[in-house]
C-alpha cells in the first residue's frame, strides 16, 4: 500500500467512522435498556457530548508537545478506547464518563484532521480528495452496520461485546497505522497559540451558520420523522443507510463539481437548496416526502466542502491549525445553545423551528455573496460588502 499521506487521512477517517457510527446508531437503545435513561439523561448525554467540541481551540496548546500527525493518532485511539469501554458502564454516571472521554478524541481528531487535510492537500485537489473522504466515511458506517449485524445478531452478543469488539479493533488498526506510517512533513510551521484573524471574518460566520443549521437537521429532522410520521427503529436505520449509500455514490462527484465551479457557486446552490427544504420540512404531511427532503438534506451537506476550500485559499499556510481549532468551537457554539432552545419553540410549533433553519440558511446565502469567485489571501471577500485587511 502506497505510504502517502493521502493515504493516512483517508485510513484515519475510515477508522474514526467506522467506529463513531456504531457508538451513535447503538446509543439510544443501550441506554434505555441498560441504564434505564430518560429524556433528561439523554439530554445531558448529548450536552456533554458536545463540550469538548466547544473547547477545541484548547488543541492548539496540546501541539506545543505534539507533532500534528501524532496527536491525530492518539485521539482517533482515545476514541476507540471510549467505545471500546462503553458497554461495561451502563450506569448514568459510568456512561457519561465514557461519553466524555470518546467526544475528547473525536473532536481533537476532526479538529487535526481537517488542519492537516488543508496542509497536506494541494489546493486545486483538495475539493475532490474532501468528496472522496465523505465517501471513506459512508463506507465505514455501512461496514459498521454490517458488524452489528454480524455481532448482534448472527453471533448474539450483546451491546457490551459490540462496542467491546468494535473498539478494540479500532485501536488495532490505528496502531498499525502509526507503525506502517513514517511522519510526513507538515509544511508551514504552525502558529501555536489563539487566533482570531479580522480577515476571517467571513469563514468565521460561514462555519457558525453550518454549524447552526446542521443542529437543526441532525435534531429535529430526525425527531420529526418518528414524532409526525411514527417512523420505526428500522425504517430510521433505513433512512441512515439511505443517506450513506448516497453520500458514497455521489460525494466525490460533488467535491470535483465544487472544484469546477468554485465555492461561491458551490455554496450559493447549497444554501437555496437548504431554504427549500427547511421550508418544505414545515409543510410536509407525506412520510415518503419527509424521507426524501431528508436523503437530499443530508446529501447537501457535502457541498459544504467549499467553506473548508474557500478557508484553504484565503489563509496564511502557518495559521491552519490555529485557525481549524477555533473554528471548531465556532461551530460547536451553536451545539450547545440551539437544541435547548429550540426544543422549547418546538412544543409550540415545530413549523417555527423549520423556519428558523430557513432563516439561517438565508443568511448563510446572504454571506456566500462575499466569496470572490476567485479568492486568495490578497482577495478574501468582496467589496464593498466586506474589506480585505
């Protein structure tokens, strides 16, 4: 196998998917049958989930150690032990623990990784090897399906001997992974400290309407399919494979279009097409319908591809690691605060909150109109709507 670092970006996102996707379709029902949990456990459970997102720009003193590649791996193993360990903790306490643990490796990989990705690919691929990457990661939650299948319900084995297996194996293959790889060159020398650059601007607000409106979907798109429609466990897996085998066929085809027609073409399309879905998610009466407008929901999403591209073109090469940690918590603000708040729109009205996705995708066009179509860190945004400094 060749030894590129294309090569390892592609391997890490397999492992990590592979394992996170059997941890998340799991989790619901291991809760409710082992540790007895409510909606105020869940809650929490999720809220704790995202913290360590929120705190990701706390990566950036954790590489005044640690090269980048090496701090990818021990976070993609921190995960794998996370899950690996959750099965023998069905206490409320003992799973938060563990959820903790796991979401600190999952958000520093994402966080390094994508840092990485941007050094690591040149800038005229890097929309097509993103395309490509979204593919690995739909291949490896399907394999994840499949070993549940296997596991679960071939071998009958319980939730403890799944995560146990699954993880385990993760952690294998990421050792092996550390031992086949050499350590590639980074490039630039990485700033190791906080940065908030004024010339960010634009890829700042980008990245928190994505991270807002992707809340709304993951939460009460979802909900709205078995709350509204009586979707059962098995129609929502489903749906999760649907939009998987989708993801593979067709991502890396979107990434290569991104690269053809640019990101403010690219993200322009994305955001009309998410206000035309939001809206129509207010209206929906159809299951069939609902199901549709959520496959091509999900599939939009690769086109947001072009904000990380866009970020790539404008930046000082020394910034990206910095600059992908702060980022990260700028996404995972809107984490915290949107499905608490939100859910209480919700219990009045769930139009209201489907509106309010329409609303930030709105804005989110609004900003995609800044882009240059040919940006550069000379040219970041457009004037006069915004200034280059």
């Amino acid at each position: 196998m060749q030894k590129s670092p294309q090569k390892l970006l592609l391997l890490m996102t397999f492992v990590m998917s592979l394992v996170f996707s059997v941890w998340q379709v799991l989790l619901n029902n291991f809760v409710i049958e082992r540790a007895n949990f409510t909606g105020a456990e869940i809650g929490m459970l999720q809220s704790l989930r995202e913290v360590p997102g929120f705190l990701a720009f706390t990566a950036i003193f954790i590489l005044l150690l640690l090269k980048e590649q090496t701090f990818a791996l021990l976070s993609l193993a921190l995960l794998t032990i996370g899950v690996a360990i959750t099965g023998f903790f069905p206490q409320v306490i003992g799973l938060y623990l563990t959820t903790i643990l796991m979401s600190v490796g999952f958000h520093y990989f994402e966080t390094i990784n994508q840092s990485l990705t941007l050094q690591w690919i040149d800038k005229q691929e890097t929309a097509g090897f993103l395309g490509k990457a979204l593919a690995w990661r739909s291949a490896a939650a399907l394999t994840g399906y499949a070993s549940i299948w296997i596991i679960m319900t071939w071998l009958q084995l319980d939730y403890q001997w799944m995560y146990a297996i699954i993880g385990a194996l993760g952690l294998v293959m990421v050792i092996i992974l550390a031992g086949y790889f050499p350590q590639f060159p980074q490039g630039e020398l990485q700033h190791k400290k906080v940065i908030l650059r004024k010339r960010y601007w634009l890829y700042y607000l980008l990245t928190f309407f994505s991270g807002a409106r992707r809340q709304i979907f993951m939460v009460f798109a979802g909900f709205m399919m078995v709350e509204k429609f009586g979707y059962s466990v098995s129609q929502i897996t489903a749906l999760f494979l649907i939009n998987y085998v989708v993801n593979l066929l067709f991502a890396p085809a979107i990434g290569r279009f991104i690269g053809r027609i640019g990101e403010r073409n690219a993200l322009t399309l994305e955001y009309i097409g998410l206000i035309i879905i939001f809206t129509s998610y207010a209206f929906v009466e159809q299951s069939e319908f609902a199901a549709a407008l959520y496959v091509i929901d999900h599939l939009l999403f690769a086109m947001a591809i072009a904000i990380k591209t866009y970020f790539q073109k404008i930046a000082d090469p020394k910034d990206i690691a910095a600059t992908m940690s702060v980022s990260f918590t700028i996404n995972h603000i809107a984490a915290v605060v949107i499905p608490a708040l939100l859910g209480l729109f919700w219990l009045y009205s769930h139009k209201i909150v489907f509106f309010i996705g329409a609303g930030f995708a709105l804005c989110s066009l609004m900003l995609a109109f800044n882009i240059p179509r040919h940006p550069s860190a000379k040219k970041q945004v457009n004037w006069p709507i915004g200034a280059n400094s």
